[in-house]
C-alpha cells in the first residue's frame, strides 16, 4: 500500500503541474493579444481533439471517454447552453453537468482499462448517452421542480458563494473522494489524471461567470488527461507489469549512462522451470514478485531490473565488484530464508492476513515452499570496457555459480 500511495504521488506531480498554471493562466485569458485570440474559442477543442487523438492511438478508452465527457461540457458553453444561469434550460443543464461528469469520471477510475471499440466501450458510450437525454428529457417535459430540487440550498451560502448546486458539490467530493481511493490502490498516471482533470472542471464551473475562464480550464483537464496518458504509456514500455521493476528497455537505455565505473549483476531463480511444472504458473509469478521486491531493496545503490523470465539484473553506478557482492549476498541470503505458504482453503487470496500466511508469518497448515537464486556479478575492466562486456561477464559468472550447486554468489 506504501508503494502505491507513492506512486500516485507521482503520478499527481505533473498533472497538479497542469493545474496550477491553469491558476495562473486563467485571470490572464481575456487580455491575449488579437494574433492569439482565437485560441480563446479554439484552445479548448485543440486541447481535447489532441488527447482524444493520443487516446485513440493508444486505445486507452478510459481517458478517451472522459475527455468525451469533457467534450459535451464545452460544447454547451460555446452554444450558450450555461454560462448566465437564469433560464430554465440553462440552468437544467449546467447543473446535470456539475452532477453527472464527476459521477462518470469516478466510474471510469474504477473500471479496468477495456479499449474502445468495443462493447465495454460501447456500454461506457451507452452510460455518458443516457446521462445527456435524461437531461434533455427535464428540459423538454419542462421538470422544472427537478431543477429547483437540485438547486435547494443544503447549508448557509454566507461563507462560499458559488454557482455550482450544493448537491452538485457533493457529487464532486464525492467523486474526488472516489478516484482518491482508486488512485491510491493502483498508483495509475490515469486514476490521477481523473481526479485533477475533474478538479479542473469544478473550478471552470465554479468560474463559468468570468470571462474565458471555462475555456482555460476545460483545456488544462484535456492537458491533464492527456499527460495521464503519456506517463501510463510511458510507464508501459518501461516498466516490468508482472514485478513492477524497470524492464529490460529501461536497462537497455540506463546502460548507455554509466560512467567508467560500475558493477553489474545477473540473477536467475534455480529451477524455476521444474518448479513451474510442480506448482503452477500462478505460484510462479507469486515467487517472480517476491524475488523483485527484494530486489527492490537491495543496498548499496543498486538499481534491480527484470530481464526476462526468471532472469533479472542488478546494477551498481559508481560500485566496484567488491563493493557490491556483500549486498548481493545479503539479497541472495534474505530469499534463500523466505518461506511461501501455497494457496489454502482457508487463506484468503488478497488482503493482508493472506500476504502474511504466503510469507509464513500467520497460519496453520498447508505447505511452504522456498527457492533460491543464483548471481554472477562482473565489474568494468581494461578487458570488459563496454556494458555489454560486463552483462556477458556477469552472465557467464552466473553459469559458474550454477555449476558450482546454484544458490551462490559467482564473480
């Protein structure tokens, strides 16, 4: 939970970036230049058309369709749809938007991604079209005591004035509350980036009264959403989904940096296949997360990369071999005394009793399992001058260690 809640500190980083220069743009809108005017009507659509292109391209449809959403709400400011408030219909919709965009972005948050052309993206489609006619449904029978209802004031206006309902302000804590939580289980650049982007949106609605305020902050939510994107792709191509370690690109890319000192470890888990065939692909993975997050530990200043399969890599910027074997041993020592209890009926499949019994620290019954890891470790010499050299070296150090019985550090 400690590592998630970090990654979605990072995940706000950017996005509540986008936000703040909103705070800072947005009083300045209406004194652009005559060259850039236009981009108080067409700035927002640039913002949105571009992330639902980005979107597309990624088939991410989550984002796609709250920046559909966020489509729907700029159109009814540039058709003069709300933006005064006094007429009935304005008012209808303005307050069906302050209610119903912060409940579907909080569905989306929760929803798995599922693409978009498709029938989860259709039925996503189906949620965001029954929301507007039941809008437009209020406006055409004239439910007028339905809009009245939704603007009934829940507590004394005195101390925040805003346009917003008060229900509808609600329906946005609510949801920012939502997302929160959804962000915080799964560290996702996307839960984020719904959360600020639907910040964005209230703040535009609270200031829907000033001058191209709207418009400023519907592009920065487009901004955000799309930024969400690229950091997830991002974190996609760069980083192992099943261990959470930087994969083998991001090593690939890191070993282009090292200066002219460093050391570089390979780890393999001993008999991973024949332990595979004994307990099922699903235990396996659970070993593969284990041997990462001790990895993920491991000192000296080393960074743990998966490599592939059941292999991974340890490298030490700036380390001499000699410097780096004591954590290496404390690393192989640590998983060499873990003991994983196999999947019960009675031992709950997530949550933190479970996670205790795998680690045999709870529990009664049923079988524990252990496993081993061998290391090769290699450090740049006048002879292996290259970072290739030394991953073959620590490969071929990694073949001795099993020769000599796995379960050992090899140089």
């Amino acid at each position: 939970m400690k590592e998630a809640l970090s990654r979605a500190g990072l995940a706000l980083a950017i996005p509540g970036a986008v936000l703040a220069a909103a705070f800072l743009a947005a009083p300045h809108a209406a004194a652009l230049p005559a060259s850039l005017a236009g981009l108080k009507v067409y700035g927002p659509w640039l913002a949105l058309g571009f992330g639902a292109a980005l979107t597309l391209a990624f088939n991410r449809g989550r984002a796609f369709f709250a920046l559909a959403a966020l489509a729907i709400a700029c159109a009814a400011f540039s058709l003069g749809w709300i933006g005064a408030l006094k007429a009935f219909p304005q008012r209808t919709v303005f307050a069906a938007l302050a209610m119903f965009v912060p409940f579907y972005f909080a569905l989306l948050a929760w929803l798995r991604e599922r693409g978009v052309f498709n029938a989860h993206g259709a039925n996503r489609a189906i949620v965001a079209a029954a929301l507007a006619a039941f809008t437009g449904w209020l406006i055409v029978e004239l439910k007028t005591e339905t809009t009245a209802w939704a603007y009934a004031p829940l507590w004394d206006t005195a101390w925040f004035a805003s346009p917003i309902p008060h229900l509808a302000l609600v329906a946005i804590a609510i949801a920012l509350l939502a997302i929160a939580g959804a962000t915080a289980a799964s560290g996702s650049a996307v839960d984020a980036g719904l959360g600020v982007a639907l910040a964005a949106f209230a703040v535009g609605l609270h200031r829907v009264g000033q001058p191209n305020e709207f418009a400023v902050f519907i592009a920065a939510a487009g901004a955000i959403l799309t930024v969400a994107v690229l950091k997830d792709t991002f974190r996609m191509a760069f980083r192992d989904e099943l261990t959470g370690l930087p994969s083998r690109r991001a090593l690939n890319e890191r070993l282009l940096t090292l200066g002219s000192r460093y050391a570089i470890a390979m780890l393999d888990v001993d008999h991973f296949k024949k332990f595979n065939d004994t307990h099922g692909h699903d235990v396996g993975d659970q070993v593969l997360r284990m041997v990462a997050s001790r990895m993920a530990r491991v000192g000296g200043g080393g960074k743990p990369f998966r490599y592939g399969g059941e292999e991974f890599t340890v490298l030490f910027p700036g380390k001499r071999l000699d410097e780096a074997l004591p954590h290496l041993e404390e690393l192989r020592a640590e998983i060499e005394r873990y003991r994983m209890q196999l999947r019960g009926k009675d031992r709950p499949a997530e949550s933190k009793t479970g996670r205790g019994r795998r680690a045999g620290r709870s529990g009664t019954g049923g079988r524990t399992v252990s496993v081993t890891i061998s290391i090769g470790v290699a450090e740049r010499t006048e002879r292996n001058d290259t970072p290739d050299a030394v991953v073959k070296a620590a490969d071929k150090a990694l073949y001795r260690a099993k020769q000599k019985g796995r379960n050992r550090v090899a140089r």
